[in-house]
C-alpha cells in the first residue's frame, strides 16, 4: 500500500475502484476519479467514510482488488472509465476519429464481467493510446 494517503471525502463507495490525488487542500489526499482523463494514482482497497481517514490504496506490484467495467479475462491490460472502475484497453469505448490517451493501472489476474470484484496486478499508472 501506498503510505500516508488520506481520504478527501467519503469515498467508501469508491473500494476497489481507481482513485487519484486531490491536488488542493491537505496533502496526500486522494479522492474520487471522475474522468477517464484523470491521472489515477492507484487502486482503493478500504473504505474510508469521512474526511481524513486513512486510504488504502494498492501499489504497483500487488496483487489486489479491482471493480470490473466489462468483461476481461487474464492479461488484459486494465484502463479507468468515468466512474473509477477498470475496462480492458481494447474494450475502451472512444471516438472513431480520435486517438485518445487513456491510463493503464493493472493487468486482470482472472475472468471478470461489468461489476464484478477481481483480482488484478496493480502496475505503475501510465499512459497508453487506444484508437
């Protein structure tokens, strides 16, 4: 886990989706993603309901939890949606006539289908393009 991170707000919906620094306010906050062009800096893995709690938020390397957006199967390469939660890059709904820069934050360890909890590999989050 990530040392030190704190909640922005009640994020406890947000277990075991992708979460991202705040930017402003205290340091080491993070809160929700709400955007797929957000820069997520991990997975959450606890539920923190108020301001300040601690956020446990997987680091790269481990093995964790992750809400599925779709189907994927082992090896897919994961990548946030609006909401937090994780797609298979090559499932990513874009734009046909843009390439668009989405980031990558976990390799899918099992089968998984839109709402479900798996298990994933977190990685380093970076971005990749899908077209």
């Amino acid at each position: 886990m990530i040392p030190g991170l704190i909640a922005d707000a009640d994020i406890s919906a947000k277990q075991f989706f992708a979460v991202k620094m705040k930017g402003t306010g205290e340091p080491f906050e993070v809160a929700a993603i709400t955007a797929d062009t957000d820069t997520p800096i991990g997975i959450l893995q606890n539920v923190p309901n108020a301001a300040g709690l601690a956020a446990e938020v997987a680091s790269p390397g481990e093995v964790c939890k992750a809400s599925m957006g779709g189907t994927v199967v082992p090896g897919n390469v994961l990548v946030i949606e609006a909401e937090g939660d994780l797609v298979a890059s090559a499932a990513f709904d874009v734009d046909s006539t843009h390439v668009h820069t989405i980031f990558a934050v976990a390799i899918a360890l099992e089968n998984g289908a839109d709402g479900e909890i798996i298990k994933v590999l977190a990685i380093s989050p970076s971005r990749i393009a899908v077209s």
